[in-house]
C-alpha cells in the first residue's frame, strides 16, 4: 500500500532522511521506532505530501504520491495526532465530524453528527460525550476522541503519531487495544510512529527501525527480541551503551 524507495529529505546542513527504503503491503500494521529527531515525523509528512521529499519515490497503492490529485488522495488517510490535536472552539462531535462537514467527502450536518456519535461509541465514549468541548474531557477521553475522529471517513490508512504519549499506563494499554482492534475490523493499513515499546508489541504486525536517517532493520514484531540488529537491541533495552549516542 506504501512504498518509499530512496527517500532523502534536509534542512539546510540537518541531513534527516539519507535514503529511507520502506514497504508497508496493505491491511498491515507497520511500527516505525527510533529515538526523538530521527525522522519519524518527517518520513509520515513526506507520504502525506506536506513535506517534499529532496529526492526519491513515494508510491501510495502504486500511485506516485507527487502527482495524486490532493483531495482524493488526502481522503484516503486517517491521522491520530499527538496529544490528539482537538479543536478548542469545537464540540466534540464537530471535532469527530470535521471532515465529513466540509470538502469532497462532506455530508449533511444530521448525518455528520450520526457518524460522529457512532465513532464515539466505537471507541467507548457515551452519546452525551458529543456535545461537550475538548477542555471538559480527561486526557485519555481527548485521545479517544482524536482516534473517532480519525476513523470517522472509514479511511484505508491510519497514522498514529505517538498515540500513548502523556497517558498512564493503563489508559495507555486501553488506547493500544482499541488501535489494534479498529485495524483490524477496518481492514486498514496502519504506520505507527512511537517510542512506547509496549504500544510496539501491542499494535504491530511489523517494526522498522529508523537511525542516521536510513532504516536500519525492519522485520515481524514476534522477531524483535532476536532481531541481531544492534540499534534495535540497544533501543528496546534502553542501554546507553551501544550504536545510539545518547545526547547527555
């Protein structure tokens, strides 16, 4: 479904991606990992086409992502955001339904509400949820919005950017399972970015490991234990010593 073949990507002297070789086949679940700055970020841009890869290939269902008609293309994706990015000013509901009331893919406002409350429901929030606003809700209530609203176009790609940060342990755990469960339900094709090892062990059919701006290892999550790759073992282990520098 995802294809990034040579992708290379700097600002100025920061030299981000050197040649980013990546293959996500569809209905998979493809977790990115590496350490703050790597890249992560930007590769999951470049695919989006809100950064503009230096030099190299993004094919999105074989269709070169550089000359998609953007708004058909766009309603292909889904995207969790980290901290889960709501609208202030909205309520939750408009918050789920943000792009089901405008653009290609927009629908009555009765209708956009519906769908709306029934993604709220999908991922366990109640009906009378909707019609709150963003600063009413917990943290972990806010992620579980940022996901409805991430699944409310039934889109065929998901990205999660770093969906446990800043929740507890368990809530964290309660995110990841959903995350897993609506992947799987949906048939979609799923790119993780995260540090979370346990979002890693709980969300993915697959790991690429992303260092020095080049994908370094990527393989089965049931093989990341025995990967034999150095930057892999030094990062699920956390040790300062290894391939990583850590910056002190």
């Amino acid at each position: 479904m995802i294809r990034m073949e040579q992708v290379k990507k700097s600002f100025g002297s920061n030299h981000v991606l050197q040649g980013v070789d990546l293959h996500i086949p569809k209905a998979e679940s493809m977790v990115i990992i590496g350490g703050s700055g790597t890249g992560k970020s930007v590769a999951l841009k470049c695919i989006l086409g809100l950064v503009r890869p230096d030099s190299g290939r993004i094919m999105v269902d074989g269709q070169d992502a550089k000359t998609a008609e953007r708004d058909a293309f766009l309603a292909r994706f889904g995207m969790l955001f980290q901290g889960a990015a709501l609208f202030d000013s909205l309520s939750v509901w408009q918050n789920v339904a943000f792009r089901l009331l405008r653009g290609s893919l927009k629908r009555p406002k009765d209708e956009a509400r519906e769908i709306a409350i029934e993604k709220l429901r999908r991922v366990g929030l109640k009906a009378d949820v909707a019609d709150r606003y963003p600063a009413e809700l917990s943290g972990g209530m806010q992620k579980r919005v940022g996901l409805a609203r991430a699944i409310a176009a039934d889109p065929e790609i998901i990205f999660f950017d770093e969906p446990t940060t800043g929740l507890d342990p368990i809530m964290a755990g309660v995110i990841n399972d959903l995350i897993r469960e609506i992947v799987v339900e949906m048939g979609a094709t799923a790119m993780t970015i995260t540090h979370d090892m346990s979002s890693v062990r709980a969300i993915a059919d697959k790991v690429a490991m992303l260092h020095d701006g080049v994908i370094q290892w990527t393989g089965p999550v049931g093989d990341l234990d025995a990967s034999g790759d150095p930057y892999v073992a030094q990062f699920i282990s956390g040790s300062p010593d290894g391939p990583i520098e850590a910056v002190r």
